[in-house]
C-alpha cells in the first residue's frame, strides 16, 4: 500500500473518485503483492529441479497420449480432491516434464509443493532413522498438499526402503495429492519394491482416486533411428 497510495490518490483525484474507491484499490493491490509474495516463496521451497510449463510440452511426439486428459489436470481439481496423478512412460517421453510443469502450476495456485526422486525419499528417511529425526523427516512428505515422487523404478528399492516409501503414501493417503511419474507398469512393481504384498499395497493407495496418464512412444533423447528400433522392441 505504502508503494502504490501516492499513484492511486493522484488516479483518484483526477477521475473524481471516492475515498471508497481508494481504499478498495489499495487492499485489491495489496493482496495481490501478497500472494505473489506467497507464490514465489512456494514455488522455491518447491524444490523443482527445472521449471517446465505445459506450453513447452510437445503433444505430437508420443504415439500415445490422452492429451484432454492431460490438460485437465491442470485444473487442478485433483488437489482439491486430494487424489493423485500417476504418469507411466518410458525413458524420454515427458513425464518429469508433465509432473514439473503440474507441480508448478499448482504452486502458482498457492498450494504447498514439495518435488523430489523416490529413492531420494527413502535414502532421506533411511539417514533420518540413523539421527533421530525419522518423525520431522517423515513429516516434511506428509504435509505438503502437492508430493511429487520422481522416478519411481529407475533403481532398486531394498525391503526397508520400500517399507518407508509405503509409509510415506499410506499417510498420504485421501489426505494430500501425490504426483508420481514411474517407467515401470504396475504389474512389475512388485519387483521394483522387492516385495509383492508392499508392491500390492502401494498400487492400491496410488490408483485409488487416481488419474492414470500412459504416455507410449520413442524417446526425444534417442536419434530417430535407434528411438524407432527400442519402439519396435517394445510393441
């Protein structure tokens, strides 16, 4: 307010308005700074290695991609309802793109986001055992409304480890969104986890009150020959 009231009195003065007049405009001005002050404060506590937009995402590469499924979910909604997103692709096909772009959208709509790498979770919570701090730890992944969960079956998860990352999804569960981006099929993360009966439990936590975005194709970072030679293995 201090930085606009000189400008917003001298507009007012000019166009003959009322003193009503100013004091609206200077609270409307002053909760926009504020918000924006918000959003940027999210947006770095976020945590988003790289800030992509849905504008920068190319739709005509995958073969397959439900891309009005896509752009709903940049509605938002699924925050509301505090269910999740889970995108299953490939090496190379957008999906940390989507969920980067996701996470930030939803930061610019004022929501608490927090984007990290499964294996980081468990290696964080893992070390968090050691010191003493497993509680705060375990506490950062279940606040936030928004949990991004990069990378999901790119490496191994040990028993212990898959332990943890169930705990972080139950207690998560139908109270805060995740976002999970995975190149494994639910069908083979039984050996992702190491364990069937966790592999079961978490499936049924994530797809439960879930949008499934598949996306198929070649990778953008192969060159063309080699990318249509790993897609013919695949189909």
């Amino acid at each position: 307010m201090l930085e606009i009231y000189e400008e917003v009195l001298q507009k007012a003065s000019s166009q003959k308005l009322s003193m009503i007049h100013v004091l609206d405009r200077l609270v409307e001005e002053e909760a926009r700074a504020r918000f924006e002050r918000l959003v940027r404060r999210r947006t770095k506590l976020a945590r988003i290695p790289v800030h992509k937009t849905l504008d920068a995402f190319d739709f005509n590469h995958p073969k397959k991609i439900d891309r009005e499924q896509v752009l709903r979910l940049f509605d938002l909604d699924f925050v509301e309802r505090k269910s999740n997103v889970c995108f299953i692709a490939r090496s190379g096909l957008g999906k940390t793109h989507l969920a980067s772009a996701l996470s930030l959208a939803a930061c610019q709509r004022g929501y608490r986001v927090l984007f990290t790498t499964a294996v980081n979770v468990v290696n964080m919570l893992q070390a968090a055992q050691s010191d003493g701090t497993f509680l705060k730890r375990l506490k950062t992944y279940l606040s936030p409304d928004v949990l991004c969960l990069d990378e999901l079956g790119y490496l191994p998860i040990d028993r212990h480890g898959a332990d943890l990352l169930f705990q972080v999804i139950s207690g998560r569960y139908e109270r805060g969104s995740v976002i999970l981006t995975t190149n494994r099929p639910f069908k083979e993360w039984a050996s992702v986890f190491n364990d069937a009966t966790v592999a079961d439990a978490v499936i049924n936590r994530i797809a439960h009150h879930s949008e499934i975005v598949v996306i198929q194709g070649a990778s953008y970072r192969l060159p063309p020959d080699r990318s249509d030679k790993e897609d013919g293995k695949r189909s």
